[in-house]
C-alpha cells in the first residue's frame, strides 16, 4: 500500500485517482500520522469481504453454547 502526505495528496491528486481506479489502495498522512485512506469502490471488494466475514461467523459459531443450548438450536427455536 502507497502512503502518501497530505500535500502531496492535494497536489496530485488526479494521479492519485487514477492509481486507486487501477486497484490501488493509498494512505494519506500528515506529519507522519495516518489520517484517510483512497480505496477503490468495486462490488468484487465487498463480496470478497463479505464472504470472509460470512466465513468467520461460521468458524466462530461452531462449537459455542449459551449454557446448555447451542446457539443451532436456538435458531431453530426461532423458526418454530
């Protein structure tokens, strides 16, 4: 990932725009500190995040209880 300052940012940033439009990602700082972040808006990005969020929640669901009930069967109950 490109990280630029905050001048540099404003001076040029058309170019920027074209790097991020190219699948980019580029931090902006100033002094040193990240402050904002160019990233380019495509639904391909958001699928491929939701999947691995998707993915998580299966992995972290597996195996939890809620006392003596599983949180499966607490779904099924809300179906009912």
């Amino acid at each position: 990932m490109k990280t630029v300052g905050s001048y540099e940012a404003k001076t040029h940033l058309p170019k920027l725009l074209e790097e991020v439009e190219r699948g980019s990602e580029i931090t902006i700082t100033r002094h040193g500190k990240a402050i904002a972040r160019l990233v380019p808006v495509t639904e391909r990005v958001n699928d491929r995040r939701l999947k691995e969020t998707v993915e998580r929640l299966k992995k972290f669901r597996h195996g939890r209880r809620l006392g003596q009930t599983t949180i499966k069967e607490l779904i099924e109950e809300g179906r009912e």
